[in-house]
C-alpha cells in the first residue's frame, strides 16, 4: 500500500480488509472485535480518507470522523436531535436517559438545574475526600508490591467519589451497578436492557426512599424538586428516576479508561513520571491530554431531522448519525501530530467530554478525581510498571473499556 499519509492513497476495499479485517470505511462496526484491536489506526485512517463512513449493522448508520464536523453536528441539535437516543440500532426495551436523550428545551431545562451540582467550584470542595479515598485505595495493596488496577483501584475510585459526595448511597451496592453498567453496555444487545432495569429499580427505590427524607443541599433533592416543562407541566417521575440513571451511568461508566490508559502509559514513560512529579503545573495539560489520547467515549448519535449534507456525504432524514469524539480528538487538523502524547502541550483541543449543548456534566468531577488520583499516586508509589508477560484487555463498543492492568512496584 502506499504511504496513507499521501492523501492520493485512499486505501481500497481489499487493503482496507487485509489490514483490518474490515472495510471500515463502508462497513463500519464499532462492536467488531478488529475495531477494539486497531481502533485508533482506524480511526486515522478515517480521518484522512473517510470524513463519514457508513456502517451496515441493522439498519444502519453514518459515523462523522473529522473535529469540524463533529462540532457542527454536536451543536446543530435542530438538525440532529438526540430525542430518539444515542445509540443506533437501540435494543427494545432499553429506556432513554434524561437528559442526554433529549433535546432543548426539556434538555435545558434539566442542565439548567443540575450544572451548579457539578461545577468547578462545587466540585472542587470534594478534592480532599476524594484524595482520602485514593490513599485508602492504595493501603490495600501498597505492601503487597503489586496490584490489579482496574479491580482494585480504577473501578473503584470513580463510584466512591459520586457515591459519597454526589448520589449519597451505600458504597457496598457500588459493585453491583458497576457490574450492571457493564454488562449493559457490552452484552449481546438482546441482554442489555435487562441489565439497565436492574439499575433503574435500585435508583428508583433510592430515589422514593430520599423524596420521604428531609431534603438536602444536594444533586438528588434537586431532582426531586423537579423541573417544569415548555407546556407547563413537571417531568414525571419517570423522567426524573432517568435522570439519576444517566448520571450514575456516566459517574461509574467512563473515567475508569482514562485512568488505567494514564497509568498504564506512566508505567512506561518514567521520564513523564519524572516531569509530573518535579514541575506539578503539568498535571491540568497531562489530564487533557490523556483524555484526548484515551477517551472513553468513542462515538454517540444523533438522528437527522432533515436532509442534509455533512462533509460530502449525504445524509437523509431520519438517519442515525454518531459522533465519533475519539476520532475528533486525533484530528491533525486541530492538533499538532494527535498521535503522540504530550503532557506538555499547552493546550489540548479535544472532544473527550462531548460537545454542544449535551456536553458532559460530570466534566469537572472527572478531572478534580484525575488530578486527585494522579498526584497521591506517585507521591505514594513513584516507581512502577506493568508485570513482565502481561498486556492489559480491552474492549470496545460506543465506549471503550479497559478491563484489567497488572503492575508492579
């Protein structure tokens, strides 16, 4: 093949198979398990060739490449609205999620009363209880000289500090949501929805239980206070049982990956270890950064309100779109050689978190528990690496998953 970074060299359908297995370009899978082991090859090779590539699976749908792109239709919710989900082919039986299936003004107004929850002011005030978990975190297994750190850190940390400080419920029901967010997202999608009913009836009991208690200064007495619609009417408490879910899923669901891939990158970059840990400016861009190059969420849609064309391609009414916010955030376009890490950029453009009005509310929280777990682990462990014959697992589908890292220290 030639040189793909020559752009006359668009691969064919034969090179494209022989180096992936796949046409990726016109046969899209993000649940092919040759997607979760070249990801990020196919998506460069998309963003140089394949502004818009179409996906074959059930009934079908396009995924938007390009930073530019992206942007547009993440922020054009008239033209593409996230009403009818984000994901394509939905498994019947699978509930939507408000606010994040929904568009302005319900949206707005859900965002309007929840954001002051998650602010960077507000979270901040959660930095020292979040850096105590991540010292208890570490006991466990510091004398030991070696850990499993996504069983024994990095699935926990993110549950523990929205458990404690956001949702206020037991941490002992932590592992069963965490096993419930998982299996929904990456069973066989005939199994899915039963998964995220097991999280809506413990939510929804939660929720009853906390709506007879007196209220509090805190994100679920916001939700149960409610929000009135356009028409005048309040979200009914379906709605706002919803509304729990889709936080709780993204608060456990997402900052497990950047954590593990940071780690894990550390691991074997101890000059990188070195710099974070003589000049502690580099923490916030080193935080960015990392989500950029590993970001957990590869992909949510959209569904097309009109005809309309997106980077050449036409796009048609009612079809599915997905915002492919990986690929966004390797966009040469916007950001000077995206395939190397660099924890010294001064400033990272990326697409990590979402973009638009659907942005993600727990933005800040990821990060105050990033630099939180960042900074006590190398102050406590500054010599580690990944246990000689082992590999960390992945798995990949519209988010991307890590599923055990073996150090050593």
């Amino acid at each position: 093949m030639t040189d793909s970074k020559t752009p006359e060299s668009k691969p064919t359908r034969e090179q494209l198979i022989a180096k992936y297995g796949r046409d990726f370009f016109n046969d899209f899978d993000y649940d092919d398990p040759n997607f979760n082991e070249h990801i990020y090859d196919v998506l460069d090779d998309m963003l140089q060739h394949c502004p818009v590539a179409r996906s074959n699976v059930g009934s079908g749908y396009w995924v938007v490449a390009r930073n530019e792109d992206v942007r547009r239709v993440g922020q054009d919710w008239k033209t593409f609205s996230s009403a009818k989900g984000y994901q394509p082919n939905r498994p019947e039986g699978l509930p939507y999620l408000m606010p994040e299936e929904s568009d302005p003004p319900i949206h707005t107004a859900w965002r309007d009363v929840l954001n002051p929850h998650l602010s960077p002011k507000r979270v901040a005030l959660y930095d020292e209880s979040i850096r105590k978990d991540v010292n208890e975190l570490i006991d466990r297994f510091i004398d030991r000289g070696e850990c499993e750190f996504i069983s024994e850190f990095g699935a926990i940390l993110p549950g523990w500090a929205f458990f404690k400080n956001i949702l206020g419920v037991p941490i002992e029901d932590l592992s069963m949501l965490v096993d419930c967010v998982e299996r929904g997202t990456f069973d066989p999608p005939e199994q899915r929805p039963g998964h995220f009913e097991k999280i809506f009836a413990y939510l929804d009991d939660y929720l009853r239980r906390r709506a007879q208690e007196p209220e509090r200064d805190d994100l679920v007495s916001t939700i149960i206070k409610n929000v009135k619609y356009p028409d005048g009417s309040y979200a009914p408490w379906a709605h706002q049982v919803s509304v729990l879910v889709d936080i709780t899923f993204g608060g456990i669901a997402t900052t497990t990956y950047v954590m593990g891939s940071a780690i894990k990158y550390l691991a074997e970059h101890p000059e990188e270890r070195k710099a974070l840990q003589e000049d502690p400016s580099l923490y916030d861009s080193a935080i960015e950064e990392f989500a950029r190059v590993f970001p957990p969420i590869v992909a949510l849609g959209r569904t097309a309100t009109r005809d309309v064309e997106v980077a050449g391609t036409e796009i048609k009414k009612d079809d599915f779109v997905m915002l492919c916010y990986a690929a966004s955030s390797r966009d040469p376009r916007v950001v000077e050689k995206p395939e190397e890490i660099n924890i010294h950029r001064k400033s990272v453009l990326h697409s990590a978190f979402g973009v638009g009005p659907h942005r993600c509310v727990g933005s800040n929280l990821a990060r105050v528990e990033l630099k939180a777990f960042l900074q006590e682990w190398l102050r406590r462990i500054p010599e580690f690496s990944v246990k000689e014959g082992t590999a960390p697992v992945y798995e990949t589908g519209f988010l991307r998953s890590m599923r055990n890292l073996q150090l050593v220290f």
